[in-house]
C-alpha cells in the first residue's frame, strides 16, 4: 500500500500509542498517526474526518471504548475501528463486536505483531463492501429499469419481495396491498405445480383485472422453488395488452382477406408472410426476454447471495489467531464473487448490444481477419501453449468486421479453455462453400459436447459445467450466435463427449 494511511490512536497511555505507531510502521511506511490524550481532541479529529481507520483502548480516563466506537459508527459507518487493550471482558467484545467493532487485540507481548494484519485485513474488507454496495447499487438499477414483473411469495400468497415494474403493472402500491388484493390466486398455481414433475414451472398467458379495474392481459412464467427449506413461487410477468390486440387485429384483417381471396390471391400472400414474420419476430423477442429477465432474478442473484452470507460470517465470529486463515479464505471468495457478478453483468450489456446496434455489413477476406484476432488472443494462446492450424486460403464473406470479431474470439477462447486437464489445446480453422454461404469450421481438441445440450449451449446463461470448474458468464455462445444471426448467418456444432468439438458458422459469401 503506497498512500498515506491516515489512523487515529487513541489511547491515554502513550507507552502504548508509540507501541502501536511502532507496529504500523513495520507494514505501512506511509503511515500518518494522529494520537488523541483527551476528549477534546477526540472530539476535534472526529469532527474534520480526516482518517481512514481509528485504533482505541477500552478504558479511557474520560471514555470507554465503547462509546468512543459508537462514535465514530455514528458519523462514519463505514470506517472500520480497532479495539487494542488489556481490559473488559468477553461480554464487553462481544457487545462491542455486535456495534461494528471490526476487530479485538489484546495488549499482550505475543499479539502486538497482530496489529498490522489486523490493520490490513480491515482495510481490506472496507474496500470490498465499497465494491459490493456500488455493485448491488448497479444490479438495483437495472432491475428497476426492466419493463418485466419479478417477483417472490410463499404459497400462501404473501408476497416476500418484487421490483417496482411489478407494482406498477398491477396498479399496486406496495407488497402488502399485492398480498392483500390476491390478483394472481397464487394458492391456486402452488397447487398445480405441486403436482408437476421437476422442473416444476408453468407459462400461459392470462387476462387479469389490475387493482384500478382496469383488464390487461399478461405473459406469466412461475416456478415453484425451494430457499432455506422453505417453498417459495419465482415469477416473471410481463404485460401483453397491446400484443394480444395487434393479434386480434391481425384476425379481424384475415377475415377481410379471405372474402377477398379470388381478386386479391397475390396480396394475400404478401400479407400471410409478412403476418408469419411478424409471429416469429414477436415469439423470438418473448423467448430472448424471459431468459434475460430469468436470468436477472437468478443468476446475478447468486454471487450476492454468496457475498451476504460470507460478510455475515466474518461480521460475526471472532477474531483469533486460528480463524486468520478462514477469514482470508472468505475475503477471497467474496472478491471472486463479485467479479463473477461484475463479469455477468458486462456480458449481459453486450447481448443488449448486439440486439439493438445498427450492424453494416461489408466484404471481409477471413484470412486476414482471423490472423488479427489471434494476434489480440496471442497472450492467452501462448499462456495456454495452445497451437492453432489454419487451412489457407480462407473465403470471403460479408459480415461486420467488429462483430466477427468478437464471435470469433469468443469461439477460440472457449475452444482453448474446455479441455481435458493436462491436454494441449490444439484448433484447426478451414472454410467451405455452399450454397451461396461459406461455412467457417473452428475445430478443437476439447471435452466434447454430449448430443443432447448441443442446441441449448447458445441460450443465455446456459451452462454445462460449474464456475469453479470452468469460469465464465455462460452467456459467451449466446453471443455468438446472436452476432451472427444479427449478420444473415446461423451456427452450430458437431461434437462426441471427450473427442472435442467442431463449430462452424455460415455466412454470406462475397461474389466478386
């Protein structure tokens, strides 16, 4: 650590105070200690705010160390806080640890060395709660800006928790009205999953009368759960009003074609492909929804739930010299935590992305293109002593350059990151043409695919093996196909569990 840290010491013995300034400076050469004698200039350095961390005795001839930690919590919650003495009893650390005391140091020959660690490990755990409430904070609001009704209740109709957008769709005002008001009956779908086999989860779309009166029609998808023991329902639901009207629209202008058909046979046509496009358009755009927002409710979820539950933990036990090493062991999986929520949400942002963003398309010689993006992935590559074969010439195809790019990356990344321990990844990349298209082959030497999740590795969040295993969002294939989808393109694979992979793209060939 190489900025000034700022600490108060507080303490009327100054024996002690140089002891502790003493001990700090073995870890922190930067140190800055403003030692305070009396309540005054407690009161002083309390009041500018000038320090980052505050280390202080128990009995104090004008406090105790108590009412110098509620304090400091009081004006700084966030600022961790050191009790170092040789007085109180367990009941007093047990008290103080219960009002935010961060950690408890005996004035004892054998535990003065404690003091840096301790010192660090504070610091420390201040910088990941930081992390974690701007990472909730950002998770919070793109909740709140989804269009979709999330929400969690018990069987019984009691409603645990939702986001404002559920609220709003139902004309409620908050949980209690919506337990109150039972516009979902859901006793009635508990009892109807309870009798489904696992996955026990339903979709249907329903019309419901709103808290105002008012009639809409809603897409529902429940599922019945279990959390701590106890059954819950996760829902999703998302109004469909204006959709289940176009359909009726739709209908009614049928009818009129069809007493039309004899004279207007050629229109008819037009119309029932351009009704058949707009089916499969509004279906993919429900499908790409509902896993997105599943997706939200669930999967951003977990890495916050494992951040609770281990700040919890070291929030509640003790400091002693045995738990130092399970302290840091939480402190290590709470950072990895919240880089898998960080990375979840970076990867999510970027399927948006390819969503909405205009694409142009232009002629793209792929040989040249592909030995750019290795020369992006040369770290990685060598990092893994992967050997890459290519079959040259490659074909010309019309694409966008920055999102073949990206899919490709993402393919050859995963090619080199799913093998067998101890195995050197070795890809080979040829192209074919066919039919108007050149197919674009990537080919590894990986753990293989079993038949029956080959189609559904290219949803979002599909993931076939878990993070500590095999890190990732489990969006990298979604992307993929949606970047080439995006550019008049599909995908797929070819693969036998434990004999590696080959996946391939078709693109539209140039013709010169």
């Amino acid at each position: 650590m190489t900025q000034v840290l700022r600490i108060l010491i507080i303490d009327d013995n100054p024996g002690d105070r140089a002891l502790v300034i003493r001990e700090l400076r073995r870890e922190f050469p930067q140190i800055q200690a403003q030692e305070i004698r009396e309540a005054a200039g407690f009161a002083g350095a309390v009041a500018a705010g000038e320090f980052d961390l505050a280390i202080t005795d128990y009995q104090l001839g004008w406090s105790t160390g108590i009412e110098v930690l509620h304090t400091i919590k009081q004006q700084y919650p966030n600022c961790p806080v050191i009790m170092f003495t040789n007085t109180g009893s367990e009941e007093i650390a047990v008290e103080a640890m219960k009002s935010g005391l961060d950690d408890y140091v005996l004035k004892l020959p054998n535990r003065y060395i404690r003091i840096p660690t301790t010192v660090r490990i504070a610091l420390e755990r201040k910088q990941i709660k930081q992390k974690a409430t701007l990472l909730e904070i950002r998770l919070q609001g793109l909740l709140n800006q989804l269009k979709v009704g999330i929400f969690r209740t018990y069987p019984d109709g009691n409603f645990i928790e939702c986001n404002p957008a559920f609220l709003e769709l139902l004309g409620l005002d908050s949980l209690s009205q919506a337990s109150g008001a039972n516009l979902l009956n859901i006793p009635e779908y508990y009892s109807i999953l309870q009798e489904l086999p696992p996955p026990q989860h339903q979709e249907q779309e329903i019309q419901l009368q709103r808290a105002d009166g008012r009639q809409i029609w809603v897409e529902l998808s429940i599922a019945l759960n279990t959390v701590q023991g106890q059954q819950v329902l996760d829902g999703l639901i998302e109004d469909i009003t204006f959709r289940k009207h176009a359909e009726i629209e739709i209908q009614q202008l049928n009818l009129r074609l069809e007493e039309r058909v004899r004279e207007r046979t050629s229109e008819l046509e037009v119309a029932n492909r351009d009704l058949v496009q707009t089916n499969q358009l509004l279906a993919m755009a429900n499908q790409d929804l509902e896993a997105f927002s599943y997706s939200i409710s669930h999967d951003l979820r977990e890495p916050l739930r494992a951040i609770q539950a281990f700040s919890s933990i070291l929030l509640e036990n003790q400091e002693s010299q045995s738990d130092l090493k399970n302290k840091q062991n939480y402190l290590q999986r709470i950072i990895a935590s919240t880089q898998q929520a960080d990375r979840l949400v970076q990867d999510l942002l970027e399927y948006s992305r390819l969503t909405h963003t205009e694409m142009p398309l232009q002629a793209i010689n792929l040989s040249l293109l592909m030995r750019q993006t290795l020369r992006q992935l040369e770290l990685e590559l060598t990092h893994r002593q992967a050997r890459v074969e290519i079959e040259e010439p490659l074909a010309e195809v019309i694409a966008n350059s920055t999102i073949l790019i990206q899919v490709i990356t993402n393919l050859l990344t995963n090619a080199i990151k799913f093998v067998a321990p101890g195995v050197q990844p070795l890809l080979r990349i040829w192209t074919q043409k066919h039919n108007g298209f050149v197919r674009l082959w990537v080919q590894d030497n990986g753990i293989g695919i079993e038949e029956r999740y080959q189609k559904r590795i290219f949803n979002v969040f599909e993931r076939l093996h878990s993070y500590e295993i095999y890190p990732g969002s489990g969006i990298g294939l979604a992307i993929v196909r949606k970047g080439v989808e995006r550019m008049g393109g599909q995908v797929g694979v070819e693969s036998q569990l434990g004999q590696g992979s080959r996946f391939w793209l078709d693109l539209p060939i140039t013709y010169n």
